[in-house]
C-alpha cells in the first residue's frame, strides 16, 4: 500500500465519520442554541432544563436517520473490504 492510498482511505473515513455524525450534532446544537436563547429571556438557568430537550431531539433525529447512516456505513464498509485485494 502506498502513502497515498494510506491517506485516501484516512480522509475518506473521516469523511463518512464527520457524515454520520453530522445530523445528530447539528440537531443537539439547534435545540441547545434555542433551548440557551429562551432560558436568557426567561432567565431560567436550570441545567436539566437545557440536557433533556437535547436528548431527545437528539434520539429523535438518530431514529429517523438511522436507516440513511446504515446505508453509508455499509457502503463504505463494502467498498473498503472489496477494495483489499487491490491496495495490499
């Protein structure tokens, strides 16, 4: 294997990781950025106030992604393990 496939195939799953992630981080960061937005108006500074409506949008955006995630996970994944005879 060369440095260069090495590196290929180093990007391309961080890729896919930083893909995979992306709908349930960005889902966590919207609620807590609204969540943050009404406890300063209110000024309400309790903490189980903020965790558990990220929680579950969090939960709730992961079970409607999860077929999509499943799928990339296991394209890259085939793709990864078809291409082994070739690079080694």
């Amino acid at each position: 294997m060369s440095p260069e496939d090495a590196i290929d195939l180093a990007r391309r799953a961080i890729w896919v990781a930083v893909l995979i992630g992306s709908p349930v981080l960005l889902a966590g960061m919207v609620v807590g950025l609204i969540v943050g937005l009404l406890q300063a108006l209110t000024q309400i500074q309790e903490q189980t106030i903020a965790f558990v409506p990220k929680l579950v949008a969090m939960v709730a955006v992961l079970s409607l992604t999860l077929p999509w995630l499943i799928t990339h996970m296991l394209q890259y994944t085939t793709e990864l393990i078809n291409g082994i005879p070739g690079r080694f």
